[in-house]
C-alpha cells in the first residue's frame, strides 16, 4: 500500500497537472521570487532594483546593495509546499552583481536553484546583464539532476522617467538529466513609468509551449516609509499585491496571491540595505545616471 507521504505526493503532483495552463509552480517554472514579485505580479522587467530583480530582468540599473530573504509557507495554502530565498547585491568597479539561493518543493520533491549575476552599464541610458543558474532537482526514490541555464536581459532609459526592459530565460536551451526536454525558455520585454511615489510596468510575456501574457503592476509609496503594490496578468485567474515597510536601511515586506481556483500563497521578507545612503530606488538610479555621465 502507498504510504501517506507518498500518498500526499500523487495528489499535489496531480494539482499541479491540472493547474500547469494557469501558470502554476512546477517544474522549474519561472515562479514570483521575494515579495516584491509576488505583489507586482512579476512585471518587473522594465523596473524594480531590489534583490531579486535580477531574476526578471539581468540588466540591474541602479547601485543597489542589499540582503533580502524571503519565506512562502504554503504554496496554493499546501502546507507541504514551501519556497524560500536569499540573495545579496552589490556594486563594485561600475559592476553591478549579485548571488543568490532559492528553493521550492518538500520532503520528496525540491527544486533548488544557485544563480550568479552581473550587470553594468553601456552608456548611461543602457544596461546589459546576465545569469548564470545551476538548476537541481531531487525526487525521493527517483535520483537527482543538475542543469546549468543562462539569461540575458538589456535595460534602455528612453527618458528620466520612462523606462524599457527585454529578458530572455535559458537562452542555452539546457536539459535536465531527468528528462529531455529544456527547462522553461522565455521571453519578456515591458515599459515602465518611474517615480519617486509612482511605479507602473506593463510586461509582454511567453513562455515556450505556453499562451502569452500581459502583466501590469503599479507601486504606490504615499510616504517614504511604505509601498503598496498590486498586479495582475492576462489568463491567470489571480489577483496580487502587497505592501513594504521601511526603517531607515532595513526593510519587512510582505507579498500574496490569490488565485479564484487553487486559492492563496503569502510570501513574506526581511532586507537590509548597505553602502547606498539610504536612498529611494529612484534617487540611486538618477544618481547613478549622473555618475555616469560625468566619467
């Protein structure tokens, strides 16, 4: 007889079958890293420097230096699905980098993915970036694979306040041992209105095999102390937002989901900022425009 566990794994392995149409996580699908994504829906191609931005969009514009972790507890309200992160940015010799670590799956099944970034400008309008993944996948009883992917993205500032962004995900097409099929290639191009108070990204997104999709996502910071977030994409049944609370350097942010179907994931965040005065995305990114243009 099947045990629990095992029991327990056939069902949701089941639930994410029925869902994989809906953009649901699985298989290395391209899923929402840190709160903010989750929030904005992932329409973050052409704007949002955190920690994670690297992740939908390599081009990181802006000085940024930052510690982030993030914690979903339950995917979908599945308590045995959890996801979780860390990364780290930085900036030296005009170089913007960044490293970090996530994981999604349980006790049977887990995903875990190391990714190296880096990014710097070609102009003081234009910025270039790419990934580096080692992609691992454990399946109790079945064995293990590892896969390494790259993505590029580019970032252009047609004006101080408007902003395009083009990524593209494993652009080696690599394979995973278990199987020989590539893992999720995407494309992504959006347009973003930037501010001090007010963010807007509209994203195009396809995914291969799969219908494209249109993401829009608006940030709203009525004081220097909080944001409010929201976002939805085309043919997702879902509706997301979220907010984040700011003490000086440090930073606690939270991040929900929640689909009409499968129900709601929360996602939840503590950053630490270091060695960028304490300014707003906006102000280190006009800074570092102007740096630029003076070398």
């Amino acid at each position: 007889m099947s045990t629990p566990r095992h029991l327990a794994f056939a069902v949701i392995m089941l639930l994410f079958s029925f869902c994989l149409s809906n953009r649901a996580f699985a298989g290395f699908e391209r899923r929402f890293l840190g709160t903010r994504a989750l929030g904005a829906s992932g329409a973050l191609t052409a704007f949002g420097d955190g920690a994670w931005s690297f992740y939908y969009n390599p081009a990181r514009s802006s000085e940024t230096s930052q510690i982030d972790a993030f914690f979903s507890p339950a995917i979908f309200g599945l308590q045995e699905i959890k996801s979780t992160g860390i990364s780290i940015s930085n900036n030296s010799f005009g170089i913007n980098y960044a490293a970090a670590v996530h994981t999604f799956g349980f006790e049977l099944y887990r995903e875990t993915v190391f990714s190296l970034n880096s990014s710097l400008p070609v102009y003081d309008f234009l910025f270039l970036g790419s990934n580096a993944n080692l992609n691992h996948l454990f399946i109790k009883d079945y064995g293990s694979g590892l896969a390494l992917s790259i993505d590029a993205g580019a970032r252009v500032f047609v004006s101080e306040n408007l902003s395009t962004g083009f990524s593209v995900t494993n652009l080696n097409s690599c394979t995973m041992t278990l199987s020989n099929d590539p893992l999720p290639q995407a494309l992504a191009a959006g347009v973003a209105y930037v501010s001090e108070k007010l963010n807007i990204g509209l994203d195009y997104y396809r995914e291969i095999g799969f219908p494209s999709a249109l993401r829009i996502a608006a940030e709203y910071s009525p004081f220097n102390f909080i944001t409010f977030r929201t976002g939805t994409a085309s043919g997702a049944n879902s509706i997301n937002a979220g907010l984040s609370l700011r003490f000086s350097r440090f930073e606690i942010g939270y991040g929900g989901m929640y689909h009409r179907i499968l129900g709601a994931t929360h996602s939840f965040s503590v950053s630490l900022e270091f060695g960028n005065d304490g300014n707003s995305e906006f102000e280190q990114i006009q800074k570092y425009r102007n740096s630029l243009k003076g070398r």
